[in-house]
C-alpha cells in the first residue's frame, strides 16, 4: 500500500507568473490515497490546465477517480477540460454553489456532459471515506446565501469566495484543511462553528495568500505543522504571521511543486529547497 501523497502544484511557469494577472492565481493539487485512489483538487486556469495533464501523466496516472471543486472561478475551474480531454475522470465532486448565471460553471457542467462524468454534491455536514482516508465537509452550509442570479457573477466574487468547499482530510494522525478562497469573515465563522475540529498538520492558505485571507484566528486554531500557499506571492503579513507562530510557509510561487507524503504516522515535505521530515503527535 502507497503512503498518502499530496502534490501542491506550482502554477507560475506556465503563465509568466505576472503579479495581477488573473492566471497567477491558479489552484491545482493531486491527492494519491494509499488504496490507490487519486484525485484531483482543483485544475488551474486554462492556460495552465494541459500542462497540470501532463504532469499527472508524467506521474504515470492513468486516470482520475475524483475531481473535486472548491469554488466557480476561473482559476481553479478552467485547467478541467484539458484535464479530462488528457484522462478518464469517474466523477466530480462539487458543492452546487453559485451555478446560475456563470460562464465557469458552463464550462465545469459542459465538460462533464461531454465527458458523461456524474457530479456529486457536497455541503457542509457530509462526509466521505475511501478506505482508511476520511473527508468531512465544512462549508458551504445547505442554506449558503445563492448569487443574484440579475447580477453578473463576477461581480460577487466575494460571496462565491467565501462559499468555498472546505474540507478536512484525515489518516492516522496526519490532517490536511483545504480552504479553498474563504475571506477572513468566514474563517471566523467555521472557527466560532467547529473550533479544535478544524486542527490539523497541513494547513492550504485560502485565497493564494492574499490579504483578505488568512487570518491569526484560523491560524490558531488549526495549529498546523505547515501551511502551503498556492499561486501568487503570498502576503508579507501572512509570512509574519507564520514566523511569529514559528510555524513553516510553503509557497509554490518561490518553492515551486511542494510534494507532502505520509504514513499515517510520519510526514515528509520535499520541494525545491529541499527535504523535511516531522514527526506526527
């Protein structure tokens, strides 16, 4: 049996890495479980997405069992029909959020027509186990305040933002928190709702490390091991924020591809700066 292995994908190569662009901030990362399950969180932009293909093929990845979504914004939608032109995907994970009236949807549901891959729904409350790996979702709730299907969707990217699909992964003692592009208001909410439920050894940087994100409230809480940043470069304060709690910030803007592999009992982190190995408590 496999360890569990985590590959946060390093977006900025293949789209020039221009601070503002919209294609800085892509989000994609591969999880391989020890059953042998691999799954996809997440497929960059569109100019990212065939070389995201090409990595996991490289990887000698024959298939996705999983696609999961976070949230409807370009930057982590739009990489997918590359994916799935490239490699048979068995379903798609997703929290049915925000699909009226957006052009990223019509790309997520049009691909999965074209591909006949069904799509589960998921909110807060569920929970997913595939062998010894648990899932539980967080957000967002049943009842999450839908856009204004009047207004255009890119218009309320707060509120998509924030009814990201956040989920915990579990296996043995290690944990991972996936945040998706959640604002500090509801890192605040999740951690008034679900507190030491929420700690975990990885923690995923909500919203590529922006300013609007991030906050020391969720930071305490989960007390991770090790946060990861995705896409663009992560905010000074943040980096602050990490070394005054002497916790270690990965980012794959300056770390490029950040591998994690686990055990279940032991946790190794290997990018370009190197190798790290903790013990998990």
């Amino acid at each position: 049996m496999r360890n569990l292995k985590i590959l946060f994908i390093n977006n900025v190569p293949w789209v020039g890495g221009k601070i503002g662009s919209e294609y800085y901030h892509g989000d994609s990362i591969y999880i391989g479980l020890p059953d042998g399950t691999d799954i996809l969180l997440d497929s960059g932009t569109e100019i990212s997405g065939p070389n995201i293909a090409q990595k996991l093929i490289d990887m000698g990845i024959e298939k996705l069992d999983c696609f999961i979504v976070s949230h409807l914004h370009s930057d982590h939608v739009n990489g997918f029909p590359a994916v799935a032109e490239a490699l048979p995907v068995s379903d798609i994970i997703f929290s049915g959020y925000g699909k009226q009236n957006s052009p990223v949807a019509d790309t997520l549901f049009g691909t999965a027509e074209k591909y006949n891959i069904p799509i589960q729904e998921f909110r807060r409350g569920d929970s997913l186990k595939l062998g010894e790996v648990k899932f539980d979702v967080f957000s967002p709730s049943a009842d999450a305040k839908e856009p204004d299907p009047e207004v255009d969707i890119r218009q309320q990217g707060d509120l998509v933002n924030n009814n990201s699909l956040v989920f915990r992964m579990s296996y043995g003692k290690f944990s991972a928190l996936f945040t998706g592009d959640v604002h500090l208001n509801m890192e605040e909410k999740l951690v008034e709702q679900y507190g030491d439920a929420l700690r975990s050894t990885v923690l995923k940087i909500p919203h590529h490390g922006n300013d609007t994100s991030m906050g020391k409230t969720l930071l305490d809480c989960v007390n991770p091991s090790l946060g990861v940043s995705l896409g663009r470069a992560c905010n000074g304060i943040i980096w602050r924020k990490f070394c005054a709690a002497e916790i270690p910030l990965y980012a794959t803007y300056t770390d490029g591809d950040i591998v994690t592999e686990t055990d279940g009992m032991n946790l190794t982190v290997t990018c370009n700066k190197g190798t790290r190995d903790y013990t998990l408590m």
